[in-house]
C-alpha cells in the first residue's frame, strides 16, 4: 500500500499528519506531505485509510500495491 497527497487539493487542514504521524508531515507552509516514498508499513494500513477518510479535501490517494 502506498499513500500521495494531492498538492493541488490540500488546503492544509493537517488532519493526515495528525491522525497518520507516521505516513504524514507538514512543510514549512503547514501543508501536508508524504514521509519516505509513501510505502506503509505493514500494521500502518488503518492510519492510512483513516488519515484519507478524514481529509477534508480528498487530497490523499491510498493505492493498493499488486
């Protein structure tokens, strides 16, 4: 599983990196952005469904890896 955050939606609410600190961080801005390459770690996979559930602007995209 990988999560990206749209930078064009993200309006900076930081909900993700509240609720996901370990997927997601802020820049200077106070912008929401993706810690690493945006691979979850195994057990992290409720906190990334849970961080792109709760964004207001559906800027989190949670894909399935095959």
């Amino acid at each position: 599983m990988k999560v990206e955050i749209d930078a064009r939606r993200c309006q900076g609410h930081g909900r993700c990196y509240d609720l996901a600190p370990a997927l997601f961080g802020e820049d200077d801005e106070g912008y929401g952005t993706v810690l690493g390459d945006g691979a979850v770690p195994a057990g992290g996979e409720n906190e990334a469904r849970l961080a792109a559930a709760n964004c207001p602007e559906r800027a989190i995209d949670v894909r399935e890896e095959a």
